[in-house]
C-alpha cells in the first residue's frame, strides 16, 4: 500500500484549543469492544495472520544481549512454526512481523539479521523512556540510529510540555525530531499512562501530527498503565479528524500490555470501524508487542490440533 507521508503543518492553537472528549461516552464505547461480536473458526485464522504482519516484535530490556537479539530476528522472520505453516497452507504467504524494535546498541546485530527482507528495523530515541536527557543529545540519538540502519525511529516527547500545556513547545520538538529522522518514519510516543487525561491524550495526539509524526503511539512499555481501549479510541479518532481536515494518514500502534490473541482481535475490529480498511496495513498499524506472538501462535495450534499447548512450547526469543 502506497501511503503519502504525512508532511505535517503549522501549529494551529484554534484547533487544539476546540478539542473535547467525552470521558463516560468514550469509556461506554470502548467497553462493547470486546462484547458486540466474536471472530471464529477459519476467519480467527485469517485474523490472527493479518496481527502477526503487524507486530512490532520488541525486546527493550537492560539484559539485552546479541543473541537475544538474534533469536528474536529469526522469530520475525518464521513467526510460525513450520508444522503450522503446513497445516495452515499458508507457505506462500511468506508471513513476518512487521518490524524488530530494540534499543540503538542492539541496532547492528538486528540489520546483519534482517537484511534481505521487507522486515521494518525500529530503534527507540530520544531518551527512551523518561526523555529527560539533553535535546542536543536527543538529535544526536537519532541520527546515529538512522546511520545504523534504522528505517523507523520511536521517540517519546517531553511529558512537562502536556502538563503546562505548552503546545508550541511539544510542536517545536516533535518537528525538530521529524527533522532529524529524515527518511525513517517516525512513530510518536505519548506516554498516555502519564499525561492524565483522555484530553491531554487527545490534544497532544494533534499537536504531533500536525508537527508531522507518521505514527502515534500509546506508550513506552514502561508505564505502570499503557494501552487501553478508551485511550486508543480516543488517538484513533484524532487520527480521523487529522486525515478528514488535510488528507494526509496517520498511523497508530499500542504498546504495552497486548499479549493475548483475544486482545488484538479487539483492536482490529476497532480499527476497521473507526478508521477502516487502509488501517489494518502495517504501514498504518502497527502492536508494539513482545509477548503477544507467542499467544497468537498457540491459537492457531489450537485451530489446527483442537488442543491448547503449554506457553513455553512457543517462544519468541
């Protein structure tokens, strides 16, 4: 799918300033998510193959190691086992996840694996996850992981600028990241466990958009609250209202806390209701997940031998 970059435009406080959310009718929406249907048999299958395309398969731990590293590359690109790929018949799709995302020292090792395939190379920047560190150095951060072969860049933005509610501030270093990430699309973390309210989630969604972020993303992973369904709803409506007022697509990826089949399902149908079709591509949509393939794998045993299998029969790194 052929997506025209999101090129961004000016500020423009008018429009920040007129955006409301509806807590409760938001949260009522948010809860029939996963009660209003159910996905079964055959087209679960479908289903879950189409998740897989859209992991962000993660590993952002300090024990990080090459051969973790390694082993998680390999995992992205035979996400399934091959006696599932069998019994599925699906060989010819080639299935991987849509990209690895690791922390800029892991960023060498993770392009020696993927060369030679469509696999996206995602680092974290700017800090990742407080951002509290010089902006110079912030810069600095992603352009080093840009030269090393990140072709997707996700940074966090300063927290304190929501707060204050100092839009031309987080505009002015969401561009300036933009700026620095060149030709790597940049995902946009807002920390949504931390800026407190759904109109401080919504306002700041805008504001990166408008400062030209290609995706907008939940959380870092780190957070003692990260995706949930309330605040997805509320960012993926921003990213309607953004795309009826200028054309231009944004992207959307949760982190944090997806690890079950059942999970995803939920925010694919969301997805495709609120947004449609063209977001259920990973060059619109994108889980930030570590544990969430190994789940969807167990499924899909599940569908073939009628039997749920041990967690640990499925490993992703």
């Amino acid at each position: 799918m052929n997506i025209e970059r999101n090129p961004g435009m000016g500020l423009n406080l008018d429009w920040i300033e007129s955006i409301q959310v509806n807590k409760s009718a938001t949260e009522r929406r948010a809860a029939t998510l996963g009660t209003r249907r159910s996905v079964k048999k055959q087209n679960q299958v479908a289903w879950l193959l189409k998740a897989i395309t859209l992991i962000d398969l993660t590993t952002l731990a300090g024990d990080d190691t090459e051969q973790r590293v390694k082993r998680l590359c390999a995992k992205a690109k035979n996400p399934l086992r091959h006696d599932l790929v069998e019994a599925l018949a699906i060989a010819d799709l080639k299935l991987t996840t849509g990209a690895i995302c690791v922390y800029h020292d892991m960023l060498s090792t993770a392009a020696s694996c993927l060369k030679g395939t469509d696999i996206h190379l995602a680092a974290v920047s700017t800090g990742f996850p407080a951002g509290l560190t010089p902006m110079h150095l912030k810069i600095e951060e992603i352009k080093e992981s840009v030269k090393a072969g990140a072709d997707e860049i996700d940074i966090v933005i300063t927290r304190k600028h929501v707060f204050a509610e100092n839009w031309q501030a987080l505009y002015d270093e969401v561009k300036a990241y933009r700026e620095a990430c060149g030709e790597a699309h940049m995902k946009t973390i807002l920390s949504t466990g931390e800026i407190s309210t759904l109109r401080n989630v919504a306002k700041a969604s805008m504001v990166c958009m408008m400062a030209g972020a290609d995706f907008i993303k939940t959380s870092t992973g780190k957070e003692a609250v990260n995706a949930t369904l309330p605040v997805s709803l509320t960012m993926i409506r921003q990213i309607r209202e953004y795309h009826e007022r200028t054309g231009f697509k944004v992207g959307y990826k949760p982190a944090g806390g997806i690890s079950k089949a059942k999970e995803a399902l939920v925010y694919l149908s969301m997805m495709k209701e609120e947004l449609g079709n063209d977001w259920l591509e990973p060059e619109l949509f994108r889980f930030g997940a570590s544990s969430l393939l190994g789940d969807i794998e167990r499924q899909l045993e599940h569908q073939v031998t009628g039997h749920y299998s041990a967690a640990h029969r499925h490993a992703i790194g």
